[in-house]
C-alpha cells in the first residue's frame, strides 16, 4: 500500500512539473510589423535609387537639372560653414517630416516615403553626375555622395521606423479606446534626438571632407 501511495504521488509531482506554463518566447505582433516594415523600406530605398536614375535620363527638366548642378558647385566650392547650413538645412526637413508624421495619427501610411524620397534624390543625382561630368562626377559621387547618402538614408530608415511605431501606437490607441503606455513619447523624443545628433555629426564630417578636398576634383 505504501509503495502503490508513493508511485502516485511520484506521478502527480511529475504531472505538476510537466503542467507548467511554457515561457513565451514569440516576438509581440508589434514588434514583428515594425521589423517588417523596416525590411519593406530598406528594399524600397534601395530600389528607388534606380527610380531617380531613371527619373534624370527619361522625364527630368532642364530646370531641375540646373538646380541640382548649382547645388553640386555650391558644395564643391563652399567653405566648411556654408557647406555645413546646405546639408544640414536638407537633414533637418527629412527629420522634421519624419518627426512630424511620427506624431501624428496615421502617419504611419505616409512616413514611409520619408527614406524612399531621399534615396530617390540620390539616384538622380548619381545620374547626373555621371552623364554632366563624366569620369570625374562618378569619382566625386564615390568620394563624397556615396557614403554621405549611403550612412545618412540608413539613419532616416532608423528614425522612420520610430515614427512609424510611434504612430502606429497612437493610431492604435485612438481606434481601440485605449491610453498609450506611460513614457512611450519620451522614450520616442530621446531616441529621435539621439538619431538626430549622430545625422547632424555625420553632416558635419561630409562638410568638412568636401571644403577640404571637393575642389580637387575638377567638375567642367
């Protein structure tokens, strides 16, 4: 009797043991959406750099195109100053786009453009520089453009995918009835502000590599 008391209670304290609750493991469904749009955007940008170069060789104006080749003198031949107020005017309106759809309702829809934009930009102007100055526009945009749009597109692909959960938080919260966690807008502002910094210094090294050596490549 004792022996057949003792199995069952050796088989009840396994029963228990198995009966635990497994620990989840499984990414959040939020969490999963935003790692999937980042994915989508990346794909995206990257495809909109042959989007721009086809935009420059097939509908591209004669206006247009003389912008962006007086933009491209006026970064050659600035000084380190003025170099650095025209890359850090056009960082600052990509990241207050991108901040402002991020706090807003369903500014999740569009933000995504944010990054695509600026890659496209940067496939027209690769195009251009290549069909105006030839060899020496393809060894400037390898130099200065590449890296530059290159580091600063994968940091606004950073703060958009912010943004978006940001956004998508809020939407989420309005639709559903719901208060948003606590903190969640302050957490958001320092991460944009820390993005912001790393954007604005990389801005920094790019103006001072193009008023140092951008006028050693000849562009005629």
């Amino acid at each position: 009797m004792n022996k057949v008391i003792s199995l069952k209670k050796f088989r009840f304290g396994r029963r228990k043991i198995s009966s635990r609750p497994k620990r989840n493991v499984d990414v959040k469904p939020q969490d999963r959406s935003i790692n999937i749009f980042k994915i989508i955007v990346s794909i995206a940008s990257v495809f909109s750099v042959l989007l721009g170069s086809l935009f420059y060789s097939k509908m591209s104006s004669d206006e247009l195109k003389q912008y962006f080749i007086n933009l491209i003198s006026q970064l050659q031949g600035e000084s380190f100053a003025n170099t650095f107020r025209t890359l850090c005017s056009i960082e600052i309106i990509f990241i207050a786009i991108c901040f402002i759809l991020g706090t807003n309702l369903f500014g999740n829809i569009f933000i995504s453009l944010v990054p695509v934009a600026k890659t496209f930009f940067a496939g027209y102007i690769g195009a251009l520089m290549y069909n105006k100055y030839e060899l020496n526009g393809v060894l400037f945009s390898l130099i200065f453009f590449v890296p530059y749009f290159s580091v600063t597109a994968s940091i606004l692909i950073a703060m958009t995918n912010e943004g978006y959960g940001m956004s998508k938080s809020m939407t989420n919260c309005i639709i559903q009835r719901k208060t948003t966690k606590e903190g969640i807008l302050q957490l958001f502002l320092i991460k944009i502000i820390l993005i912001t910094v790393f954007d604005l210094l990389f801005a920094v090294l790019n103006a001072l590599l193009l008023s140092s050596f951008g006028a050693k490549i000849s562009l005629q």
